[in-house]
C-alpha cells in the first residue's frame, strides 16, 4: 500500500508494539455507513491447544472516549478447537466496558489480561468480539500484541516417583522390624 493509511489507522497510531500501523482495527463502519447497523465482528484465531494454565494478553484503545462514544471488546473462548462459528464462542473471559459508558474504553493502550484453566491437551480457539447496538453510538477501536501462553503443571518424573516409593518402602520395612 502507497501513500497515507487510512483515517481511523492514522488515529490509533502508533501501535503499542512494532510498526506505526501494525494492529487490528474496526470501526462504526462496521455496519453499513449511515444505517445506525448493528456492529457485531469478530477476529477468531486459529486453534490452539490448551494447558492446565492459559494467559491471553492484549493491549487496545481507542481514540475519542472518554467523551463520544460507547465501545466493547469482549474476549471469548470455544473449547471446539474445529469450528470457528461464532456460537461456538459461548465462554466470555473479559469484557472492556461490558456496559458501553461513555467513559468506558481506554483512550490510550492499555494491556488486559485474562488467566483461565482448561484440561491440558483440551483444542479451542479465542476471539475478540467487537460489537455495539448501533454505528451512530460507535467509535473505533485497536487491538494490538495479542499474545497467548500455556503453562503446564508438571507432573512428578519417574524418578521422582521410584524414589518416593522407595522412601515408603524403606518406612514399611522398619515398622515391621520395630
């Protein structure tokens, strides 16, 4: 692409991390330009797989709160790691003003984070939805550095476990000599 990006680009830059421009964006646009349309998009990524512990960081913003208009980001998860149907999405994780105040959304990048449990080895996809009752009461929203951690709780080695029985076994031995 040549030349100067696009309006509501220019507006969120710079990013929160890498390039000027490097982040996902959206805006009152979503709907059909004038209509007063519902906003309902969403970025779905691809599956992933789940430990006993995941951390899902991103950092957003937007540009016109705290005054104007009311936007919401929800993060969402599907334990269906095959399908990328929105119903699917039926665990919220967060919500960056959940009640669409006007005073709501950052106006500045700022990082949230949420830590949920799965059962380790479990596929599933996260996604952000974007949504708003009606374009003329939306502004425009970032999403930048979305990251994604697992951690698994680690389970006792084998030979951890052949010590401990080999502790008990020493244990039942001097019992049964005393």
């Amino acid at each position: 692409m040549t030349g100067r990006p696009p309006i509501c680009e220019r507006a969120l830059n710079p990013a929160q991390s890498g390039a000027a421009a490097s982040f996902a964006v959206a805006n009152f646009e979503s709907a059909a330009f004038g209509s007063g349309g519902v906003i309902d998009n969403w970025l779905i990524t691809p599956t992933l797989s789940f430990d006993a512990s995941n951390t899902v960081t991103f950092w957003t913003r937007t540009v016109f709160n705290p005054w104007a208009f009311p936007d919401r980001l929800e993060l969402r998860r599907s334990t269906d790691g095959r399908n990328a149907d929105t119903a699917a999405f039926t665990v919220a994780l967060l919500s960056v003003n959940p009640n669409l105040t006007p005073t709501g959304y950052p106006n500045a990048w700022t990082q949230y984070r949420s830590t949920f449990t799965a059962s380790s080895g479990t596929t599933g996809r996260s996604a952000f939805r974007y949504s708003v009752p009606s374009s003329f009461a939306a502004d425009l929203i970032g999403l930048d550095s979305v990251t994604v951690t697992t951690s698994v709780v680690p389970l006792p080695s084998a030979a951890s476990l052949l010590l401990l029985g080999m502790v008990g076994m020493i244990a039942a031995g001097r019992r049964r000599r005393s």
